[in-house]
C-alpha cells in the first residue's frame, strides 16, 4: 500500500509506531495521530456508507464536526458507536469498524438504494412506509432499523467509571485557539482564576495547523509558549480533551472531559470520563468558526473534503489526502491550502475559484476564476472533477471550500438566535450580556490580529496588548451550492439530504426552517447539521423567496456533540444508583429467614417462609401463629417524628383534622391528616410523651412528605407556633409485638413494671426500659385488631430486643410475621391503608368522618366541606366477599350492578385490597363502592376485564374479622 | 441554576424542590361564606411572563422553606428570602 505519510512536519511522534485495526485489517500509525489522520496516511479514504443510499464515504472534516466518519470503537462491552474517527485518538491496540454497511464496506447490499433514490426523497419516511398500517411493527421498522441504522452499541454493561465535578471560575475560556489564548493569557495576567478548555487532545487550536507568524515566531510557537505560561500559573486551570457541550442559567457551563478515552482501558482507579459542571462568573466562547462544504455534484466522494481539513491533515498529522489535488473556494481561505499542500509536496493541479474577480496569492498554483466544480468523479475515490464548462481535470482529492460559519451554539443554547452577518455571509452569535461573550472567529472576527485583539479585549485588557502578526486576506462571495450539476450533491452529508430534498419539502407545504429539519432531516442525527445548515437554510432561502434572515436557524440546544451516557450516569450506577435503607432489625429479620420487598428505598421484612412454603402459605401460618400466640414483625419504616414545644399540641391540632392538644400524657391517638383540598394525606399514631412532646408515625411511603409538608405549614403558613421537630426514623427500631400472648411475652423483657390493664391500658403510651437498663417506649397499640404492643428501642438495641423477644415468646409459638401477615391482618380488620389513602378518598369516604373537627381549623377543613367532597354518592370504602366462597378476589377489579354490561358509565367502584383470609378460610377484601354504606348485604357483579374476570360478590362492613374487637382487649 | 439560600449561599438547583406560587395567602376564617377565598387560595394560580415568587424548600440542605422570586421568562433570580420572613412581613403588613 502506497504510504501517504509526509516526509516531514506534523506534530507526530515518528520515534514510536503504534498498531491499530479497522475492520479487521492491521494499520500502523504514529502518537498524536487521530483515527482518521492515521488512515489517510495509510491511503484509507472510505470510511463509512450513508445512511440512505449507501454511498461510499470519506472523511469530511478534520474535528468535532464529523459527520461520515462515525466508526464502532472498541469491542466487547467497551464498544461504542458513532464515534468520530476524527476525534478518536490513535493508541496501541486500538480496534475500530466501519457502519452502516453490509456485509462489507466496499461491496455493500444497500448501495442497490441509490437506484431506487426516488423512494427516498424528502419526507421518505412518511411517505414509503405509511400503509397497511399492521406492517409498522413486524416489517418496516424492523426494516428501517436494519438498513438505516447507525451503528451498534455494546451488548454488556459498561466496565469503566465516570465521574462529576464542578470547577467554579473567575473566567471559563472555551477554545484555546488565537482569541482563546489570548483571552485566557490576558485574564491571568491580571489575576484572574482563569479555566481554558478546549475539545482537542492539545491546546492551540487552529495554531496547531494553520501556517501563522505571531510575535515574530510561528503561530504555534507563540501558542506553545502561551500555553507554558498558563500552566505555570497557580490560578490557571487548563483542561485539554474537553468538551463544553452546554449553556445553563446561571452562567453554568456543562463539560465532558474525556479522561481515559485515548488508552485502551483506563486504569483501575481512574474515570473514563468526567462530567464537569462549570461556574464561571465570565465565559469567553472562543471556539472559531465552522468551514461549510459547497453543494456540488458528488461533493461525497471520498477523497474530497474541506479545505480546512486537508491542510490540517498535511500539517498537523502529516498525511496527504491524496498526491494530486484540487481546490475549489468561493474565499480566500481555500489558496491556504493550495500553498500549505504545494509547500509539502502535494501537486495542486488548479484552484477553483467561483468568484470571477478574486486576487488572492496562489503560491504559484494555476487558478480558473468564475468557474465551478459540477461533479466529482469516482465511486469509492477521486478520479477526477468536471467544471461547468465541461473541462475535465484529473485528480485524486478536492479540496472545498465555501466559507467559514463561526460556531454560535453555546450562545444559542439559552434561547436567544444569532444573527446573520452578510459580510462574512455567515451566522454571529446574539448578544448575550456582559457574562457570556465570543471572541474571534467564533464572532464573525475573520483575520488572526482580529482575532489575537478580541480575545485580549474580552479577557478583560486592551486590543493593542495582544503581538503582532501577519495577517492572510480574507473575503468570501456566497455560493450556496452548483446549480449546473446534474449528479447528486449533498447539502446534509450524515442524513443524505441532496440538494432537491430541500425545496421538495417547500413545495410540499414544509417551509419553515424547522418543519424542514424534520421532514427532510437536514441537521439531525450525530452532526446535528455543523457543516450543512447553513447551505440548507440559504438553499430554503432562495426556493422560498425569502431571505437567509427571514428563514432563520432551527433551534440549538445542548449538547453540542454527543455525550455519553455513563457521564451523565457518573457513578451512581449499580448498587449506588440509589440508597439501600435497611431497618435497624434487618440482622434479626435475615436470621430468621425473611425474604425482603423493597419498598421505597426501603427493604422490608415480606414474609419467613419455613421449608418449601410459598409466600402465601407462609404468610398464612403467620397470621394463625399470631392470632393464637404472639408474632412480632418489624415497624420501623413508619416515619416517626419527635415533635416539641410550647405550641406543639396546637401545631398538631393544625396538622390533622382530628384534635391532640386534648390528649393525655401518656395516651396515643390515631390521628387522619389531609390535603389542603380536602383529601386525605396521610395517617398514623400520635403519642403524647409530655405536656410539650409528642411523637408522630407517619405511614412508611409519605414519611419524607410529611415531613417537608410540616415544615411547610410551620414556617410559611404559621410561623409563631413555637415548636421544633426533628425525623428520628432511623434512631428507632420498632416491632410491633401482637397476640393473645404479646403482654406475657413483653413481660418477661420489661424492667420493673407489671404489664396490666392499670399500667399499660389501651391506647397507653409509657417510657421504660427493657433487658436491665435499655429504654424503651411500649405503646398498647393494635393494627392487628389482636391484643397488642408496639416496642421501640434505640436503633442500635434493636436486634437484640427482638432476639430477646423470640426467646421470650418461644413457649407460647411465637413468630415472625412480615408485611404480608400484617396486610392480611389489617384487611381483615378492615383497616385503610394505601390502598384506601389513594390521593382520591376524604375522612367520610374512610368511614373516618366523625373524626374532623368542627372546632378548629385545620389543613384541609375547608375544601373537605365542598358539594362534590360530601356527596352521599361518593365511593366510599366497603367490605367484599365472593359470592362463591370459593372464588378469588383480585385488586383492580371494578363492580357492576347485576345486569349491566361493562361500561365507565356503569361502573359503581372498585376493589382497592385483597387477602385470603386465614381465620375465613376465604378470600376477602376492601373496596370503594358509590354510595357503599346504604348498600350492605348487596349482590355486585364484580368484573375484570384485564383479566377476564366476571364472579360475583356481596358488599359487607369493612372488618371482616372480630367485629365486636373482643380480641383487642382480651 | 444556582439558588442563594440565605443559610446556605449559593447552592444548586438540584438541592431544591419547587411547590409554586408563593402568593396566595391562606385565609384565616373558617366560615362559610370564605368559600371563594379558599377557593382561589387552593386552586387559583397565575401563569406570568417575568418576576415571579415560588416556594422552594431547601430539601437537600438546610430544610428552610424559601421564597425564591425568578424570572420565568430569563431564569435570572432577583432575590431569596426565608418562608419565615415571607410570612411574617405580610402578615405585619396587613396588620
């Protein structure tokens, strides 16, 4: 293979040689090449196929702006797609493969497409695949996936680690080339805590390929030395290989550095990438400008490329992009790299120059002015250019260039559009205040003493601090694309958009800028149209009658290129995606063999099956144990809050629609909380543990709500209750301890008091301690409806209590019991619980309506009073049994009356909690049925279509079980 | 974004949970005929184009409930003050 590595130059290390593979084949290149500049000096042009026709394609840019060079990189779980081979550092072992072709990349099936191009005009997409509408799923999508796709991410999890960090700055420089140095230089020197980042793997910037004299060294001298004197600053912080991908408010910049993507695998104990988030008083957006591509007939071939491109791959990597080449320019800036390719030994047949008048100095290069490139000839290379006199001109690479497009995205980012600038015949970022500036060529500034000037004007110096230099001449006249060519030219290269796309989709009624975008898809996908969408919107322009102004750009968002997702992931991935919140007797519950359900964070004891049992024959011999014996099962997920203060009763009064101030010391209560809009929030207990304390339970999965809605209440609604509250959760185990046998059991642990009626009566609240000196709180409370305790302890004494209660327990069969157990129990008992307090009921609809005050105010008093919220009609919560003892009930099933059919307009409510119950040898359940109290004893239809449910049922009391709480106070 | 808390200083946006509009006032009374102020006071809420005050709740900070007044339009923040204060200079206001 014919080498087209330049003999000298390039910023290359020619002492070290490194291997690397693309599809399959071995290559060698040389550190600081990239992917892409490692295989052009192997003489490899086609580097990809389009993502419509097929076609053969090249690399196009030398940078970010990539839009056919996307290559799989990598393999096994580290493969990642659509990676830009331009931006891809070479390192030793590095393995990369072309997309989007099958089965090879030369001969490639779907090129059979560019034949059938008609098909896939503008719109294709709505137009082709629109009927029958049963093949979208089953044959076209899967179709559409296969032949259009990009390429294919990794099928494992990914093995490296991410990171996040904030920088926070005096000044965030974003691009190091000429303005950005400068910028940075200047804001330093004057004592700024200054951050330069730039994209590339080296800072310079344009420094590091353009042929410039500054300060009376070259262009890259003079930036090697500015960037040593950066780094020698204590308050500069330079940040190469990064990627500011966004604009946020509050002057907040979102980067990507990526860390470890230039080696094969990062090391154990560093990042991948990282995720930074910069806080910048000032941002200086020094990030150039963008060549555009001219539209001309197979302006795709591979081999042809933006001027800019070839002469930085000449430069910087020493790579030739081919050993005859052709320049076409509608500006000063393409004889650049006429002479730069002349100076290293590179035939420049000739310099295309559409502007009839233009005098640029061509280095000794023939130019043909006032004439245009109509078609590149060749399929997988160059052969040659045909011009729209018809001459002929042999050739292996093209060189276009048709002006530069300076790069406004990150100033667009916060909604504001850029301007168009005719001069430059390109888009200047909007203004964005005093915070966020661009300097340079990213403000449309064209020559590099424009350049050095702003960047030192915008770090906060004067114009005339920044060198001296020598300038090229720059003038541009627009040549939006070749109207003389006949072959396919292309104005978006990643979506195959030709040039006849654009003003199809305007006389289709798609005009606007951005219906354009998405029926033509021009500026979508990896690209998001960098090179092309200017030459779309002056091409709209024209079909339309309007100008480039009043068409306007589509709207930039972040993220300039694409991000990773494991950088957004950043470590909180795995078991660190989210907390893992344990109960204090989780020791004890994993003892006793419990299988855990995670409820919110939380892992909750669900039941402890014994041999083989499933969970309902488990959870079954729990309830009888327990409603035997004694069982005990873990509470403290219950949110818990101490509450305390002079005013604490009367908060609490606020708080719940029931009254606490009234209760005694002592004593607990059951309290209903609702919503300002009359609904019921949240329940639980309250005990009163002095004149000024009292503690709050909370359900588990409103206990963070609850608490932030107190905190709410307190300080905005009223603020001169004197009172304090703290969470203390997580500092309590608590265990509820149930059965006939829990007062002999808890007996045998308490210290020094005898357990009866007298000392711990119902609803008693007392402080003591257990097993010799631990303190303890016991509460005489029931969700059961069986004789029952609640104990809590010191999180840390937890486990051990429980121990010392299963040992206690154990002549009377005592048990864990988990959720389940306790679910069935409730049920039973008819007692609400999520299911019921579903954001829909009120404290009448519970049957709690005696509850709410009438001689105070509370959250929620007013609006529960409201027509609709009192309504007899209204669903409220009634017992269901089977018709057929036998049946099973499920939750979800709604009821009918006997006789009509299933419709909204039928339905009378819904089953809200089911259980097969233990002590009625049947399945029952709650539900909310309209108007349900009047309609006890009544035979329902009970209908699930989900699941093919048609039985039928009989409305009871809610408490299925021990009806007269003879149990509660046995 | 970045919101000032007046405990915590500048913090960022992630550590904040927004409730909404921070204007309405709860009504006091609890007869009848303030239905209409209830009303409103439950479910009425303006939409506006520039300053606006909302309840924020310093959640994965100090706990403070703030009255964070923002642009809805820029984003731009003019100013934070505790619910606390909120609360008690316009209930001395009206006094």
């Amino acid at each position: 293979m014919t080498s087209f590595r330049l003999e000298k130059g390039g910023l290359i290390d020619r002492a070290a040689s490194l291997s690397f593979s693309f599809d399959g084949k071995g290559f060698t290149g040389h550190p600081g090449d990239t992917l892409a500049s490692a295989l052009i000096a192997n003489g490899v042009h086609l580097m990809g196929r389009s993502f419509k026709y097929h076609r053969p394609r090249g690399v196009i840019s030398a940078g970010s702006s990539e839009p056919n060079a996307l290559v799989e990189l990598r393999e096994g779980a580290r493969q990642e797609a659509n990676t830009r081979a331009t931006m891809i550092e070479l390192y030793e072992g590095l393995v990369a493969k072309s997309q989007n072709r099958w089965p090879s990349l030369a001969f490639d099936v779907g090129a059979i497409n560019s034949l059938a191009a008609s098909m896939f005009v503008a719109g294709f997409y709505y137009k082709t695949f629109m009927w029958p509408k049963s093949f979208w799923e089953k044959i076209y999508e899967p179709l559409i996936r296969r032949a259009a796709g990009l390429g294919s991410a990794a099928k494992e999890a990914d093995p490296d680690k991410y990171e996040k960090a904030y920088a926070h700055g005096d000044l965030l420089v974003i691009g190091s080339g000429p303005a950005g140095l400068m910028a940075a230089l200047t804001a330093a020197r004057l004592g700024a805590r200054v951050i330069l980042a730039d994209e590339g793997t080296r800072l310079g910037g344009s420094l590091l390929f353009e042929n410039e004299e500054i300060d009376g060294k070259s262009g890259l001298d003079w930036a090697n030395s500015a960037i040593a004197e950066l780094a020698s600053m204590p308050n500069v912080t330079l940040m190469p290989r990064t990627t500011v991908f966004g604009w946020y408010d509050g002057n907040i910049f979102g980067a990507v550095e990526r860390v470890n993507d230039h080696v094969l695998a990062p090391s154990p104990y560093e990042p991948r990438q990282r995720y930074w988030r910069v806080i910048a008083k000032r941002a200086v957006l020094a990030v150039g400008a963008e060549e555009r591509p001219i539209v001309f007939g197979g302006n795709d071939v591979p081999g042809v490329m933006l001027a800019s491109a070839m002469r930085a791959y000449a430069n910087r990597y020493a790579a030739a992009a081919g050993k005859a080449a052709v320049v076409f320019t509608n500006n000063d800036s393409g004889y650049r790299t006429a002479r730069d390719m002349r100076t290293h030994g590179v035939r420049v047949e000739v310099i295309v120059d559409s502007r009839a008048d233009s005098r640029v100095e061509a280095g000794g290069v023939p130019v043909i002015r006032g004439r245009k490139i109509v078609d590149v000839k060749g399929g997988k290379g160059v052969a040659g250019i045909e011009l729209d006199d018809h001459m002929h001109i042999g050739c292996d690479t093209v060189a276009m260039s048709g002006g530069w497009s300076p790069i406004v995205n990150l100033a667009c980012h916060r909604g504001a559009r850029p301007k168009w600038d005719a001069t430059i015949a390109g888009f200047v970022p909007p203004d964005t205040g005093e915070s966020f500036v661009a300097a340079g060529s990213a403000a449309g500034r064209m020559l590099l003493s424009e350049c050095l000037a702003d960047g030192a004007a915008k770090g906060g110096g004067k114009p005339s601090d920044a060198p001296k230099c020598r300038d090229e001449t720059y003038a541009i006249k627009a040549l939006w694309w070749v109207k003389e060519s006949k072959t396919k030219a292309f104005v978006d290269y990643q979506n195959d958009v030709s040039v006849k796309d654009l003003p199809l989709a305007a006389r289709e009624g798609y005009s606007d800028i951005e219906l354009v975008k998405r029926y033509t898809t021009t500026g979508m996908a990896t690209d998001q149209g960098k090179l092309g969408n200017v030459n779309a919107i002056a091409i709209l322009a024209e079909a339309t009658g309007k100008t480039i102004e009043q068409v306007g750009t589509t709207t930039f968002r972040p993220y300039y290129t694409p991000v990773a997702f494991g950088a957004f992931a950043g470590p909180f991935v795995g078991r660190h995606f989210q907390p893992t919140r344990k109960t204090p007797l989780s020791d004890w519950a994993e003892e006793q063999g419990a299988v855990f359900v995670e409820t919110g964070l939380w892992m909750r004891s669900s039941w402890f099956p014994r041999a083989d049992e499933d969970w309902l024959a488990s959870a079954t011999r729990e309830v009888l144990a327990t409603r035997s014996g004694v069982g005990i099962c873990d509470v403290s997920t219950l949110g818990k809050i101490d509450v305390q203060g002079k005013d604490a009763g009367a908060f609490l009064d606020k708080l719940y629609c029931n009254t606490f101030s009234t209760l005694p010391v002592g004593k607990a209560r059951y309290g209903l909380m609702l919503r300002e809009d009359g609904i019921v929030f949240d329940d639980g207990t309250t005990s009163r543990l002095a004149d000024d304390h009292f503690l709050m339970t909370t359900t588990t999965a409103n206990a963070a709500r609850v608490m932030s809605h107190m905190e709410f209440c307190h300080q905005a609604l009223w603020p001169d209750l004197d009172v304090q509250y703290v969470s203390v959760t997580e500092q309590w185990g608590q265990m509820a301890v149930a059965g006939p046998r829990s007062r002999a059991t808890l007996q045998k642990i308490v210290d020094g008091v005898t357990l009866n009626d007298e000392t711990v009566p119902y609803m008693a609240a007392k402080e003591l301690t257990i097993l010799g000196g631990i303190p303890a709180r016991l509460f005489r409370i029931s969700f059961s409806g069986e004789h029952a305790y609640e104990l809590a302890v010191p999180a840390d004494y937890a486990n051990m209590a429980a121990r010392a209660l299963m040992q206690a327990g154990e002549e009377f069969g005592i048990v864990p019991y988990g959720v389940e157990a306790l679910s069935i129990m409730r049920i039973e008992k008819g007692h609400v619980a999520g299911g019921e307090l579903n954001g829909t009921t009120t404290a009448a609809d519970l049957g709690l309506g005696k509850m709410m005050s009438t001689k105070k105010d509370y959250i929620g008093r007013m609006m529960a009073m409201r027509e609709g919220l009192t309504d007899a009609n209204r669903q409220c919560v009634v017992g269901i049994r089977p018709f057929h003892r036998s049946d099973r009930l499920r939750s979800g099933s709604h009821f009918l009356k006997r006789g009509d059919a299933p419709s909204i307009a039928n339905d009378q409510g819904y089953i809200t909690s089911v259980a097969f119950s233990p002590m009625l040898g049947q399945w029952v359940g709650l539900a909310l049925l309209a108007n349900g109290r009047a309609r006890i004893g009544e035979m329902v239809k009970i209908f699930d279509g989900l699941r093919g449910i048609h039985q039928y049922g009989v409305i009871c009391e809610p408490m299925h079980f021990d009806r007269e709480n003879a149990r509660l106070h046995a | 974004m970045l919101i000032k808390c007046p405990h915590c200083g500048a913090r960022p946006v992630e550590e904040y949970t927004f409730l909404g509009d921070a204007r309405p006032q709860r009504p006091t009374s609890n007869d009848p005929s303030t239905m209409e102020q209830w009303f409103d006071y439950v479910y009425l809420r303006d939409n506006p184009k520039g300053r606006f005050d909302e309840y924020v709740q310093h959640s994965g900070g100090c706990r403070a409930w703030l009255v964070v007044s923002r642009n809805t339009a820029t984003h731009e923040i003019h100013g934070t003050v505790t619910a606390r204060d909120w609360t008690k200079s316009r209930q001395g206001a009206k006094a």
